[in-house]
C-alpha cells in the first residue's frame, strides 16, 4: 500500500451558489474509481472540511464518468457576495479535497500520476 494524495488519482472541478459547494472528484482512469467510491465517503469529506463547519455533506456517485460530486452546505461564509475573505469558495476548496492522502494499492500505482515528491 502507498500513501497518495488524491490529486494523483483525480482531478476536481468546482462551483458555487450562495452557501453550497460543489466538488466533483474525477478518476484519471476507470480503474480507480472503485477506489475513490471506498474510500472517499461523505464521513470523510465531511472531516476533512470539518473546519468550515458544512450543515451536510452528500456524495453523489457518477459510474459512468468515473467521478464523485460532493455538495456541502453552509461552508462559503454566507456565499461569494456576503463573505468578507477571500479565495473561500469553490475553486481554491477543491485543492484541500484533492491534497487529501489515501491509501492506494500496488496494483493501481500503474494508474497513479505519481512524481518523485508525491510516493
């Protein structure tokens, strides 16, 4: 088994509407996507954003395009006109989700985008 964060199996796309985020988790191939569907459950997104305080996390599963939408409410401070910080909303959450480590096994480091710093 290997430790690997996540944005070297997948890659994410993001959107925002009000106080809800959007995150969906790409498989970079099918054979990972039974891996992603394991181990990145709504408990673990969930913990992972637990510092935004989300109301709920629910995971959405899309087999056929390999992939995982996450939509977590309450986590943009109020959304993307009344927050008062920056760089908060969808796009910049999906580099937390994706800097995420799981563990991987043998057989799938073939599919992983693996550089010298990322094992």
């Amino acid at each position: 088994m290997h430790d690997l964060r996540l944005h070297a199996l997948a890659h994410g796309r993001t959107g925002d509407k009000g106080n809800r985020l959007n995150i969906s988790l790409i498989a970079y191939a099918p054979e990972i996507y039974p891996l992603l569907v394991q181990a990145v459950t709504e408990d673990v997104v969930a913990a992972r954003f637990a510092h935004r305080k989300p109301t709920s996390v629910r995971r959405y599963e899309l087999p056929k395009l390999y992939a995982l939408n996450f939509v977590l409410d309450d986590v943009l401070d109020g959304g993307v006109t009344q927050a008062l910080n920056l760089d908060s909303h969808g796009k910049t959450l999906s580099y937390h989700l994706l800097g995420m480590s799981i563990a991987v096994p043998d057989e799938l480091m073939a599919f992983a985008r693996v550089r010298r710093n990322d094992a």
